[in-house]
C-alpha cells in the first residue's frame, strides 16, 4: 500500500503478507490453493496407476 505526501511514495506496511498461490498465481491463504493441490494429487495418482500397470506382466488372459 503506497500513501502520497508531497509528490513523494510513501510506502506503508501492513501486518498481513499477501500470499499466492505457487502454481496458478492467485491469492491463497496456503503455498499452494486447495483446486491446485487436488490437480497435483490427481496427475500424482494417475501416474502411479500408469506405473503399476506397466510393471504388471502376469496380468491378463492366458
């Protein structure tokens, strides 16, 4: 917050830091808001499954 006094900026502190988001830039209370975060874990999940299932070789009909 900037207050101007006789042509000059004057910078003003104010007690709270304004945080965004890591990911998507947007203000967030958190490192990184809670729609981001489930994104995250989805494609985390997804990719785990992918993983598993390549790792399979016994799988499938006989």
């Amino acid at each position: 917050m900037e207050e101007k006094t006789n042509n000059k900026k004057v910078e003003v502190k104010t007690g709270a830091k304004k945080r965004v988001c890591m990911v998507c830039g947007k203000p967030s209370p958190a490192t990184i808001c809670e729609p981001c975060e489930a994104k995250i874990r989805g494609e985390a999940l997804e990719h785990k499954h992918e993983v598993e299932k390549a790792g399979r070789t016994d799988t499938g009909r006989k």
